[in-house]
C-alpha cells in the first residue's frame, strides 16, 4: 500500500495538503467573488482559478511562479482565442483541432508540462459551449484572469509559508519508498518467495524511489538558507548514503537459501530487514509531523542469532564440512547489516541537531543533481516530423477530438459536447498503457461517482448535506490525482454533477447524460490509441544506449573513487544518480510495453535481465566501497588500485563492445596492466598479507561475471529489437 493511503500517514502527506489548498483557493475566490457579483460571474472566476490550480505542485518556488505564471497567460488567451471563435461554428471547430494539437506539443517539455497541457485543454473545452459577443468576450477573459491571477497570489503566499513544510513531506516520501525498497529485500531471505519475481520487484521499486529521491533533491538542493534547512539536507544526504548501503547488501540469495535452509538464521535476516524499514518509517513519520526521531528498535537480538549461526558455521569448516561459501556469505551480511543499522542511527541523528549551515558540499554546483528544463520553442520545432512520438501523439489527440466533436453532434439528444472532448483529452495520454489505464480508471471513476450522486440528490438533496459534500470533493480531487486517479475520478464526478444539479436543478436525465457521454469519449479514446500508435519496443535502442552510456561514466567514476583518485565522491554520486535515473526510464518502458498488445512486445525477458544486471553493477561497486572502508586497516594501496585498474579496463572494455552492438563507437583509456592475465593478476596481489584480499577478489568476479551478461542480453535485444 502506499503511504499515503495509509490512515496514519494520509494526512501528513503533501497529497492531502494539496487538496486542502486547492479547495480553500476555489471555494475562497467563489465566496469572495459572491459578495460583489452573480453566480454565473462566480463560476467564470472559479474556473480560472482552477486551472492555475491544476499546476500547483511541490516545486521550488521559482519554479512553481514560472509554472503557474504561464498557465495563466497561456489558459488567459485559450479562453479569449475561442471565446471569439465561437459564435462561428466552422471557425470554432477548426480552432479546437488546432488547440488540441499544439497543447499536445507542448509534452515535448517532459513531465512537468503535463498539468499545464491538461489546464490549457480543459479551459478550451469549457469555453466551447458559450457563445459571446466580442465586448462580453473580453469581460469573460477579463474575469476568468482575474480567477486566475488571484489563485496564483494565493498559492504563492501559502508555499512560501509552508516552503520548509513542504520540504519535510517530499523528503519523507522519499524515506517512505526507502522503507518499501527493503521490505522488498527482505522477502529475498524467505524461501517462499522466487528470486526472479523479487529482482522484478526490486527493480520496480527502485524505479518508484529514484523519482522520489529526485523530487526531494530538486527541493532541498535548490534552496537552503537557514538552520532547519540545514536538518533536511542532512538527513536528505544520509538517506542517499544509506541507500547505497543497502544496494551493497546484495549477495548469493541462492547460496544462502541453499546451505541455511534448515537455519532459523534466514528468518532472522529477513526479520532484521522487515526491522530496519519500519525504522527508516519512523524517521519518515516524524520529519512529516516536524518532529526529531529517536531510535527505538534494537537489533541485539537479531545479530546475536547471527553470531551464533556464525560460530556453527565455522565449527561445521572446521569440521571439514563444505560451509565455507556460506559462512562468507553469511560474515560479509552480518557486516553490512552493522553498518545499516549505524547508518539509520546517523539518520535519527541527522533530525535533532540543529546545523549553523547546510553539511553539504558548500563550494560545489548542484546544477548536476537537479531537474534542468530549458522551454524553448527549438524544441516544438524540431519534433514536427512524422517519426516523432510527440508529433504523432499530437495528431491523434487532434483527430480524436475532431471525431468526438462529430459524433456529438449528430446524437438525438442535447449532448454535451465538451464532456465528450474533455473525455477523450483525459484518457488519450502518449502511451497506449497509460491511456489504457487511464480509461480504466475514468470509466469505473465515473460509474461510481455518478451512481453516488443519484443516491446524494436523492436522499440527501439538502443545500448544507451538498455543499458540505462540494467541499470533500474538492479536496479529494487535487489529494488522488497524482496518487489514485480512479479516486480523484469518483470526486471530479460527484463534484461536477451536483454543481450542475445546483444550476439546473429537476434534469433528471443529467446523470445518464454524463455517463452516455463518457463512453462515447472513452470509445473514441480507445480508437485512437492505436493510430499512429507509438510504441514502446521502438524506443527501446535509445534507451539501451542510454543506460549503456551512463553505465560506461559510472564505472569510470566508480573505479577513480576505490583508487582515491579526487578530493570526494562528488562525481561519483553525480554519475551515480544518472544511471539509476537511466534503468529507472528503461523500467518503466519495459513496464508500460507489458500493457501493450502481445505482437507489440520485444525481448522482454532480456531487457528485464538487462535491467537487473546494470543494476547489479551499481550493487557491487557499492560492496567494494563498503569492503575498502571496513578492511581499511593496513590496506595495500598500490596492490589493490593495480587489481581495481585491471578490472576497470575489463569492465569498460565490455560496455564499450556492448555499445558499439548499438551503433556507437567509444574510445577508452586504459588504466591497467596491458599484459596481465586474470590468474597473473590474483596470483601477485594476495602475496601482500591483508584481511581484505577474498572479499575483494570475490566482488570483483561477481562484477565482471555481470559486465558479461550485459553484453549477452544487449546482443539478444540487438537481435529481436532490430528486425522490428
């Protein structure tokens, strides 16, 4: 379950304090504007107030001006542009078809310019309907920015007051889906789960956390100024840090599963596991209620039972018993699990102290860490080719809604036609999975909503009983829109309905309407996913090229790091934040093509491997920091760097070869020993005497041993993706 569907946690989340927002914004400028004007006058104001309100999100707040500042001229000139339009229907329709495609261009600027896409074709299908004079087309704009302007005021002093609040619930989120990452690896120590599923599982999530994490990095990172800036940062950085341990954790599930599978010790570690995340919950739980978290698990208990499977193990070697392979397994996790539990002990630390000034790298550019969006109109441009996913999803939105627009008005009964439009522009979203989802969630959304409505207006129809309802509803639109949108679904049809029923109360034909007119939309929707259908197997190169890319400057930064090459880990943690930022798009392309029709599916299998070994790389880079920081006592530098160099140029060499499989050509330089054979290099580095030396070769193995079926997956994707 997500957190913030979890009671407990619902209402400190961000989501919640969205909806609050969004609902105290409109029905403020409603009620205010009631005081010196009519409802209709109101209702003008409401709706440019709501379609700011569409792009208020957890930003920084020159970030959020920006956004906001741009849906109001932008949803400004919509509204004026069709208001002109409409008394001329030929004109009107033509302009909808062009709205519709350029609004959908606009996607081209990612993530962030969905809500604004979404605003500026819900205020054009709102206007549609009304036909005006020019003078009164001009007052309704007027008003509509007068809506639209007051609510960004709003918004503005709210997020300014609650600017470090905000920042306390998007790092908490973060440490949430921190907590659900290892509760997933927890399961990997119960022999009732299968290692596949939970690798699939693990790379999913990790999907989910690196958006979080960025989120939060593009918050804290962006701005901080004082001391209980300083705190978020802190514990921002060690949640980062603690993450990494946790990717070190990594071993041989099998192994382990295999020789203790007759111990009770793999119940203790996942029992340890399920431990430490409901600690890192309990820091999450209370950066969210703005309080400092204390420590209050012991892990005693549970690493004096490993402690004891130790010795049994070693009185079993000693024997002449074949343990060994596990007892190493078993050590190398009992000193990873100390070094998480010291860590999340950081983390509790991390909230009480009150910093002077930000513990972060203070001389360093955080430009690196954080989201750039540049909005150029280059950009439109240079996607107005037919190859494009973008142009494409374009045209289809603009011919669905042309269709839409036709089939509304040849229907017998005074339809609605902007319910049908505004339909069609909820569901058709750029990838066949997500409009499949979508128009799951907006059918069985609406379904619900309106049957709730005809039980509200007919047992409840009392003007205290239906505001009150209003205003729920309001809040529950903005709170599930990002989180559920089958429930934000349920709330904007309930909400919408009983305005309509308050304006024109006894059409009692209003819900079947709606509903009639939603399936339409959504039938049309559905149509239109599959012309000039973008699918996903079709960028899968580019992103192969991607993670291979990124993997190739991780591993180079990584390797610096082990050999002490530079002052700190700064372009290491760059790099590394950019590979998982690279799995995480592949992952979740990989997940919307398992929604998309079987003959549209390529190498599944092998890109899931793909995934799960570049994943393994960062597992193992993080061990072998994790082994040199331990065993960092009489640590023979120049032996281990002359084996960490070997392995570099090997590992590099192999992610060279697998880009080039992809049509790109890399030159590396070489660090290691040219003339060096694997067995010369582990036959002369163990003559140095150091604790370290086993673990260290071992890890190496195992990452190289990885680097090579990159290679052999990323053949196979070559072969299947290709021909296609």
């Amino acid at each position: 379950m997500h957190y913030a569907l979890n009671l407990r946690t619902f209402f400190y989340s961000h989501y919640f304090y969205l909806g609050l927002r969004f609902a105290a914004g409109l029905v403020g400028v409603t009620l205010i504007t009631l005081q010196f004007a009519d409802m209709t006058t109101a209702m003008t104001v409401c709706i440019g107030a709501l379609c700011t309100a569409l792009m208020d999100m957890p930003s920084p707040l020159r970030h959020k001006f920006n956004e906001m500042s741009a849906s109001v001229l932008l949803c400004s000139a919509v509204t004026l542009l069709i208001s002109l339009c409409a008394p001329i229907y030929w004109l009107l329709m033509a302009m909808l078809v062009l709205l519709s495609f350029m609004a959908c261009m606009m996607v081209v600027y990612g993530k962030k310019s969905m809500p604004l896409q979404l605003a500026t074709l819900f205020i054009m299908t709102m206007s549609m309907e009304h036909e005006m004079t020019m003078p009164e087309s001009f007052v309704h704009t007027g008003l509509f920015t007068v809506g639209a302007l007051a609510y960004l005021a709003y918004s503005m002093a709210v997020s300014w007051i609650l600017r470090h609040r905000i920042k306390q619930q998007v790092l908490a989120e973060a440490l949430f889906e921190l907590a659900a990452y290892i509760d997933i690896k927890a399961d990997f120590y119960d022999t009732r789960y299968n290692l596949s599923e939970q690798f699939n599982k693990l790379v999913r999530q990790q999907s989910v956390l690196a958006d979080r994490q960025q989120a939060s990095r593009d918050l804290i990172l962006r701005s901080h100024l004082n001391s209980k800036d300083a705190i978020v940062v802190q514990v921002h950085v060690c949640m980062l840090d603690l993450y990494e341990l946790i990717l070190s954790t990594h071993t041989d599930y099998a192994q382990l599963r295999l020789h203790l599978a007759d111990s009770p010790v793999l119940k203790t570690l996942h029992d340890i596991a399920y431990k430490a995340a409901r600690d890192i919950e309990s820091v999450a739980y209370a950066v969210t209620r703005k309080r400092v978290s204390y420590a209050a698990i012991s892990y005693a208990p549970e690493l004096d039972a490993i402690e004891a499977e130790l010795i049994r193990l070693q009185a079993r070697v000693d024997a002449g018993k074949p343990a060994q392979e596990a007892l190493a397994v078993l050590r190398a996790q009992r000193n990873k699990i100390r070094a998480i539990a010291k860590m999340i002990g950081e983390l509790h630390q991390a909230s009480q102290k009150a910093y002077t000034s930000t513990p972060f790298w203070s001389d360093a550019d955080m430009g690196p860490f954080l989201s750039q969006q540049k909005y150029e109109l280059q950009m439109i441009l240079s996607h107005l080719r037919l190859d494009s996913p973008i142009f494409r999803f374009s045209l289809r939105v603009a011919m669905a809604i042309s269709v839409g627009l036709l089939v509304a008005a040849q229907l017998p009964y005074a339809a609605h036609s902007y319910w049908i439009v505004l339909t069609i522009v909820i569901i058709l979203k750029p990838s066949f999975s997500m409009t499949k989802q979508r128009r799951s969630d907006r059918i069985v959304g609406t379904i619900i909503g309106c049957v709730v409505t005809a039980i509200i207006i007919k047992y409840l129809n009392y003007p205290g009983a239906i505001l009150g309802i209003l205003i729920l509803s309001t809040v529950a639109t903005p709170t599930f829109i990002y989180l559920r949108y089958r429930y934000a679904a349920i709330a904007v049809s309930i909400m919408i309905l009983l305005q309509m029923h308050l304006i024109a109360p006894g059409n009692e034909n209003l819900i079947i309407e709606r509903l009639t007119d939603t399936f339409i939309g959504a039938a049309v929707a559905t149509a239109f996913s599959f012309v000039l259908a973008n699918w996903e197997y079709q960028s899968l190169p580019r992103l192969i090229r991607e993670v291979l890319g990124v993997n190739l400057r991780y591993v180079q930064a990584s390797f610096d790091l082990l050999q002490g090459k530079g002052k700190d880990d700064f372009a290491y943690r760059i790099e590394r934040k950019r590979l998982m930022d690279s799995l995480a798009a592949l992952s979740s392309a990989l997940v919307r093509m398992l929604d998309e029709p079987n003959s549209k599916q390529r190498a599944v299998e092998d890109i899931n491997l793909f995934i799960v070994q570049n994943y393994l790389l960062v597992a193992h880079v993080a061990a072998l920091r994790s082994i040199l920081r331990r065993h960092a006592k009489e640590l023979p530098v120049a032996a281990v760097n002359a084996m960490l160099a070997h392995s570099h140029d090997q590992v590099c060499g192999i992610l060279a070869r697998a880009l080039q499989q992809h049509g790109q050509t890399v030159a590396l330089p070489l660090h290691g020993t040219s003339g060096a054979s694997d067995a010369a290099t582990a036959a002369a580095t163990p003559q140095v005497p150091w604790s370290g030396w086993p673990l260290v070769q071992r890890r190496i193995r195992l990452l190289q041993a990885d680097a090579d079926k990159i290679i052999v997956h990323s053949q196979a994707i070559v072969r299947d993706v290709a021909p296609a």
